[in-house]
C-alpha cells in the first residue's frame, strides 16, 4: 500500500515542481490574448446579427422594432469591437 508521506500531505512546492505536467489542465492567458479572444467572439456575432438583419429586411416577414432592436445590439458590438482595437493597438508618438 502506498504511504502517503508528510511532505506530500503538506504539498510543497518543490514537490509540485518535479509532479507530471496535466496536459488538460487550462492554460492562462495574459489580459492581450483574453483582449483577442473577444475580440474574435464579437466580431463573429457582429457578423451573424449583419446576416440575420439582411435576412428579415430580404424576406419582408422582419418587425420594424424588431429589425430596429437588431441594428441596435449590432452597433453596440461594433463599439466593443472599436474599443477592444483600441486597447491592442499601441499607441505610436510621432
């Protein structure tokens, strides 16, 4: 039976150094590659909101408020997508 000794209850680090590397296990991310991520995520939305507006504005059967609400929620991610830019983007001082 294994025993389970007191260095390994306690869990110190050096103990966690030499343990096998958990290829499942999640990787972190620095706040510019998170930036990029949603930055992909918003763009893809923005652009499956532009095909369901020309949808219903081709097909005639779109609610005017509805139509209205869409356009709406889709300028709002173009501003998010505009300031998520903004942040990657450096600035350059002529």
């Amino acid at each position: 039976m294994f025993r389970k000794t007191r260095a390994w209850r306690l869990g110190r680090p050096q103990d966690k150094m030499n343990a096998p590397m958990d290829m499942h296990a999640p990787m972190e991310m620095n706040h510019d590659e998170v930036l990029r991520v949603k930055l992909g995520v918003l763009r893809r939305e923005h652009r499956d909101l532009d095909e369901a507006i020309h949808a219903l504005e081709v097909s005639g059967r779109g609610d005017q408020l509805a139509l209205r609400r869409l356009k709406k929620h889709k300028l709002g991610l173009k501003d998010q997508i505009a300031r998520i830019e903004n942040q990657l983007t450096p600035d350059i001082i002529a």
